[in-house]
C-alpha cells in the first residue's frame, strides 16, 4: 500500500465492507456522492488494486478493518 488511508477513508472503506453503496454512505457521512466517489477512487489508488473485493479482502486480512462480527 502506497499511503495509509486517512481517517475519513477509513470510515467509507469500513461502509463499504458493510455494503452499503455511495448515495448511502454520503447520506450517512453528510458528504456529497461525488466525495465518496473521489475517496473511493483514492482508496483503489492507495491500494494498488483495481476493484474492491480485494481492496475489502486484503484490509481485513491485514487487520485494517477489524473483523465485525455481526
């Protein structure tokens, strides 16, 4: 991973990983959808991956995003 995530990156990764989609978690955050858009491009770029089934796999495998046990 290039660059850690920031704090905010975090938080939509996290959503993300929960499934929640854009319009939903820009709801949520209080942020437009295009911001969560940019941070989830940012997330890919930082990452080095090209979709988020690996994003979300290798955060967790990684202990970036804790296990959620619900």
């Amino acid at each position: 991973m290039k660059n850690e995530l920031t704090k905010r990156e975090l938080q939509v990764l996290s959503l993300i990983a929960k499934g929640y989609g854009s319009k939903k978690i820009a709801s949520l955050l209080s942020i437009s959808v295009r911001t969560i858009e940019t941070h989830r491009k940012n997330i890919k770029l930082k990452f080095e991956f090209n979709n988020f089934y690996r994003v979300i796999s290798y955060a967790y495998e990684n202990k970036i995003l804790p296990i959620d046990p619900t």
